[in-house]
C-alpha cells in the first residue's frame, strides 16, 4: 500500500515538474521571440527607409531626365540617353514600391512563417532586380556622362567626338558580356562562385540577418 502511494507521489510529482518545464520552456520561447523579432523589424524597418530613398532617387531621375530629353528633341543622342535615363528613373521606383510592400507585409504578419515567406519572396526579388541593374550599369554610365557634359557644360560630346562616345560604347559591351559570360557560360565552379557572390550582395547585409534571426526562432520552437 505503501509502495502504491510513493508510486503515486513519485508520479504526481514527475507530472507536476513536467508541466513545469513545459511553461518555462513556453516562456523562453515567447521571450526569444519577442527579442529577436524587435530586432529582425528593426532591421527589416531600415531596409523600408532605403526603399523609400530609392523611390525618391527615381523620382528625381524621371523628372530630371523628363525635362532633359523633352528639351533636346533635335539632338538625337542626347535624345536618347534622356530616354533611356528616364526609363531607369522609372524602373528604379517600381522596384522601391515592390519592395516596400513586401516589407510592409512583413512587418505586419504576425507567425514566423508567413514572415519567412515573405522575406523569401523579398530576397528572390532583390536577386533579380539586382542583377539586371548591375548589368545594366555596363552601358547606362555612357548615357550619364553625355547628359550631365550637356547639363553641367553645355558640352554635346557625341556632336564633337562621336568615336570617343563610340570607344565607351565598346567598352560597356564588352564589359557586359564578360560579365554575361562569367554568370552563365564559365566553369560550373566559378558560376557558383560568382553567382553565390551577386546573390549574396543583392539580397543585403540587413535581409540575411533578419532571415538567421527567423530561422534561429523556427529552430528554438522546434526543438
């Protein structure tokens, strides 16, 4: 009888300790979640300010470069580098935009996963714009440097050295397609690398951090 009742007790208590860790594990989890998600936004919230200073820059490139090629209608390289300028002003604001709303859903979702999600979606699309703004600044330093000659100096460097704007055009292809080559068509090894390399620096310091941060809370209530 006796044996039956320590039994009993040795159990209730197992129980009783049980129930007891688990609320102590529950409080470490949402203490740890709270933490690291304050700091995770934190990061995140910087990544919206530089968002918002991208759309600013691209509004002031599409309305600058909007006055600039209306005003040299005449002049068919300054023409076009004022048109091909504005395009990037405005290419510049909608990938602002699709940021901000990525992270402004994100700093609203409320479960771990929903914001990992998004923060996937936001790296695969920093990764891809990136990189196509990377590519494209091979050639877009030529159309800045006849703009601002004609802005600055009144100078129209195609009018009066066609061949040096030629040579820069030169080159930008060339520089272009060595990049194309190394991303695409190298050594399998040093595609990775050099893949690894853009993608990393596309998806940014503040992104990779609050990604480890998530991950580091999905891990902690799994175990």
């Amino acid at each position: 009888m006796d044996s039956t009742m320590e039994l009993d007790e040795l159990k209730q208590a197992w129980q009783s300790l049980d129930r007891q860790l688990q609320q102590q594990k529950r409080i470490n989890l949402e203490l740890l979640t709270e933490t690291r998600m304050r700091k995770a936004k934190a990061g995140l919230r910087w990544l919206q300010a530089l968002a918002v200073g991208q759309i600013a820059v691209g509004l002031a490139v599409t309305v600058f470069c909007a006055s600039f090629w209306s005003s040299h209608m005449r002049e068919p390289a300054l023409l076009l580098s004022g048109i091909v300028l504005h395009a990037y002003g405005v290419a510049m604001i909608i990938t602002g935009v699709m940021e901000m709303l990525l992270l402004v859903r994100t700093d609203y979702a409320a479960q771990i996963v929903t914001i990992q999600k998004y923060l996937a979606l936001l790296r695969q699309w920093r990764i891809r714009t990136k990189r196509w703004f990377g590519l494209a600044q091979w050639i877009l330093w030529i159309p800045v440097t006849l703009v601002m000659l004609e802005y600055l100096i009144g100078f129209d460097l195609w009018a009066h050295s066609p061949a040096t704007v030629g040579g820069f055009l030169a080159a930008g292809v060339a520089g272009l397609l060595f990049t194309l080559w190394l991303m695409f068509w190298s050594p399998r090894a040093l595609r990775r690398r050099v893949g690894d390399y853009i993608d990393d620096n596309s998806t940014g310091s503040l992104l990779r951090r609050a990604q480890a941060t998530l991950d580091e809370i999905a891990s902690f209530e799994r175990d």
